[in-house]
C-alpha cells in the first residue's frame, strides 16, 4: 500500500515533468512566441528550453530575466534592447556569445562562463566588470558605461577592445599579444603602451588626457584616429615606413592643440600626402624624423616674427593683413586723430598687432548731413518718448541714424503738475460744496482742473452738528484759548477758520458758518 501511494504521489512530476519559473511576463511571452511554452502562467515546462543552444530575446521590455538559469545548454544569447538591469548567466557555462547591450546593467554575473568567447555590454551602467575568468575571451565592447578600469590582463586571446565612452583612468594591455583593434577615445586616459601590441591594426584614441603616444613599433598599423587631444605633445608614428599609403589606410591627427611636430619615417612623403585639405592634420602640425633635434619657432621669410634659427614651423608665424572698413556717419567722424566731414575714401591708417605685423586699415566714409526738427509739447506730470519717460521739463534730443539719414528730433517739453488739498469743515445744517450739497458729515473729494489745465483734487472733511456757537467742550478738557490764522488770541465768531487750543496740548482747527 505505502509502495502505491508513493507511485501516485511521483504520477504528477513523471506525467507533467520538472518546471522553470519565469516570473517576468514579457519573458515568458517571448518564449512562448519562440514556442517553448504555449500558456502565460510564469512556468515553462525545462525541457522545453534545457537544450536550446541560440536564444534570441532583444527588444521584449523585459525587466527580469529568471528562468535563463535552466538554459544549460545555451551558446549564444542575444538580450539587448531590454529593461534589464542585472544579469546572471552563470549557470550557462556553455555560452561562447553575449549581446546585452542597451539595457540598464549595473551588474553582470561572468566568473563561470570561460568559454565566453564575444561579449557586447555597451550602452549599460556597468561601474565594474569582472572578466577575469573569460580567458577565451576574443572581442568585447563596453563603450558607454560607467568604467573606471578594466582588467584585461588575463584576456590574452583578445583581439578586440571597445571601452571608448568611459570615465576609465588606466588600460594595461601588455600581455594582449593578439590584439588587432583598440578603442579608447572619450576616456580619461594619461598614459597608453602599445610596444607590446605588435598585431594593432587600428588605435582610435581622439579627447583623451594622453600627452604622448608611441607607434614605433605598430607596423601593421592601417587606421589611426588621434584628434582633440589637448595634452599631447609628442606623436611618433614609427622608425619603420608605417601607413605606407594606398587604398585602405585612415589617418586623422587635427585639433591636437599642442603638438607642432610628429615623428616620421619619411617627413617629404607624410607632408605630401598627410595635408590639411584632406583633414589629415592640423595648420600647426609638421612632420619630421627627428622631433627632439628640431627647433620650433616660424620659419616663414615672409612673416613678421620669422625665426632663422627655426628648423620647424610651428604654426606661431604673423603676417601683415589689411583690411576695408566701409562707415556711415553723421555730420563728421573722429579717425586716426583727424576729423572727416565729407564723404569719401580710402583713408588709410597703419596699425600694429600683437605678433608685430602691419595690420592696414583703408576707411570708405560716407558722411550723412542731419536733418533737425523740433517738437513742442505741454503735458501734465509725465511725458513717454522714444521709449523714455520724462518727469521735469527741459529740451531732449533724439538721433534716428541709419545707412541714408541721420534725423535730429528735438523735444521742447513743459511738465505741468496735478494738485490736490485738504480742508476740515463744521457746520449746523447741510452744506453746499463744488456744486453738490452734503447733509451727513463724511469725507468727500472732486476733481478740478487747476491754473495750468492739470487735474486738482479737491479732498472735504465735514461735520455736521445741530448745535450753535462754540462746540460743548467735555468735561475732561478746558478749552485755554483761541486764535486766528496768524496765531493771534481772538474772540469767538462764525464763518472764519479759527484754531481752539485746549488744556490737555489738543488743536482743533474749526470754521463755524452761518
């Protein structure tokens, strides 16, 4: 009985075989979509995949990449274009090939795939990477990461490195006897030795921090590109006839800012046929078999600053120039210390540059006789002209200048100001003011113009009280005296603004009428 009940419980496994879990949906809809799996429920039957050797899922949005692990017979897998980012493939130890460029890698798992031979890792966020176990490694390109070194010392079947792009300090290629194409440019880079590179076909090494690189030995060099270095100094392209010429050879050495001479086998042949016009180099840049022994300066007879001791032109020569200046002005013009009121030219003036060469200067004038108008305006407060605005009065000029006339506009201005006051009024019964009749006291204003056509606002305290004669003092206050407007103790009377002054230092200005 415990015999059968053991059978019935093995029934599931040995009818329904062992499963791979595949978490990521678009994972498992692309294996399905390749038909190793038909239903979208995270499993996947392994022996459906445990012998696929070519696996191609780029560009499916997956994010997660479990379930690979049972792969095991995997050789070449091609993940790129995805949303990855980490990848362990190291139970696929058959793998020979690796594409997961263009995702988000900050981590990929090689230590267990020696038989890794082409690995493709660009495009990621990779700030380490350990290939130190791929010893079958041939080619790999990891250009635009986040690199700050790569180890390649253990990698000696190499003959490929792709790492431009990176942030990388140091690059040791010694033991890459077999290394055929190097790329390092956007890198930081000081230093590089190529003496043990023997087989380097192509260098590409433009905006690096190298200040000098040695070719000496890289005869079978064919493709060069060193541009926009600004450190480097010294170049030496070999003791042997390297980039011999022909079809099939590449040179490009411009806006190396710093180097004036490259050491060559055959200075006559690389000037002839390394030229600016076919963007081979720079103006500064000269050829010469022995840099060292040279002496920079400008060796140009026609120059200015013309070194005889110079046995290499650097670049540094001054020549004398001229040049035709064509002005528009209004009525004269101050140049070179006389003053021209006519048209006419050339006038000629002779200065002297930096480098101490003749710069000549011919002038072709045309003088424009300005045409002057006046403008009168009277305004009140302010005045906007020609984009400017005026508070006080006075004359302003403007100038309209252009290639044919030069107008002169004259603006006469008289600012006449606003006005305003202030009055405090009492009274018994209602009150007529500015044409309207108040019966509640309240402050009330109008608008009149005044003597120079501006407004003047009027402002009207009033009260209005029932009683006559002089206003009940309280209690708590004994009026000391009253006076007029000029100060002056005076007698109670109506219909004349008087000031009450009190015991407690109060003032009430107060007009009484009648």
């Amino acid at each position: 009985m415990k015999k059968l009940l053991l059978i019935l419980l093995c029934l599931p496994m040995i009818g329904f075989g062992q499963l791979t879990s595949v978490p990521d949906d678009n994972f498992e809809q692309a294996l399905i979509n390749l038909g190793y799996d038909n239903t979208l429920d995270n499993f996947v039957l392994t022996a459906n995949i445990n012998t696929v050797t070519i696996l191609d899922v780029s560009n499916d949005s997956i994010s997660d990449l479990t379930g690979i692990e049972d792969f095991t017979a995997l050789t070449n897998l091609e993940c790129n274009d995805n949303q990855l980012t980490s990848l362990d493939v190291s139970q696929n130890t058959a793998l020979t090939y690796l594409n997961c460029w263009g995702n988000q890698l900050t981590n990929l798992g090689l230590t267990t795939n020696i038989n890794l031979q082409i690995l493709y890792c660009f495009d990621n966020s990779l700030t380490t990477l350990d290939i130190s176990q791929n010893i079958n490694l041939q080619e790999i390109k990891c250009w635009e990461n986040q690199l700050t070194s790569l180890d390649v010392t253990s990698n000696i079947n190499l003959t490929e490195i792709w790492c431009q792009e990176n942030p990388l300090i140091s690059l040791d290629i010694d033991s890459n006897l077999a290394l055929m194409r190097l790329n390092v440019s956007n890198t930081q880079l000081s230093l590089l030795d190529l003496s043990n590179n023997l087989s380097l076909e192509s260098l590409r090494c433009s905006y690096t921090l190298l200040d000098s690189l040695d070719l000496s030995v890289n005869n079978d060099i064919r493709f060069f590109w060193c541009e926009n270095n600004l450190n480097l100094i010294y170049l030496n392209l070999g003791i042997t006839n390297i980039f011999s010429g022909g079809s099939g050879y590449s040179i490009w050495m411009t806006n190396n800012p710093n180097l004036y001479c490259i050491n060559v086998v055959d200075p006559i042949w690389s000037t002839l046929n390394w030229t600016i016009s076919n963007g081979n180099i720079s103006p500064w840049n000269a050829f010469s078999d022995s840099c060292n022994l040279e002496i920079l300066g400008c060796s140009d007879t026609n120059a200015c600053n013309f070194d005889a001791n110079a046995t290499l032109n650097n670049g540094s020569c001054n020549f004398p120039s001229s040049q035709i200046l064509n002005l528009n002005e209004c009525d004269s013009f101050l140049w070179a210390g006389v003053v021209y009121d006519t048209s006419g030219g050339p006038y000629v003036d002779t200065l002297t540059t930096i480098g101490g060469c003749d710069s000549i200067i011919y002038l072709m004038l045309t003088i424009n006789i300005s045409n002057n108008s006046i403008t009168t305006i009277n305004t009140c407060d302010s005045y906007l002209w020609n984009d400017s605005v005026y508070i006080a009065s006075g004359n302003y000029i403007y100038i309209d200048t252009n290639i044919v006339t030069c107008d002169s506009i004259i603006l006469d201005l008289t600012i006449n100001y606003s006005t305003s006051s202030f009055d405090t009024l009492s009274t018994n019964n209602s009150y007529s003011w500015n044409g309207n009749t108040y019966t509640n006291s309240g402050d009330y204003s109008d608008a009149l113009t005044n003597s120079v056509g501006c407004d003047s606002i009027v402002y009207l305290n009033l009260t209005i009280t029932n009683t006559t004669g002089i206003l009940d003092i309280a209690n708590t206050t004994k009026l000391v005296k009253i006076t007029d407007m000029l100060g002056q103790e005076t007698p109670y009377s109506k219909n004349t603004p008087l000031f009450y002054i009190y015991d407690d230092g109060t003032v009430e200005k107060r007009i009484v009428i009648e």
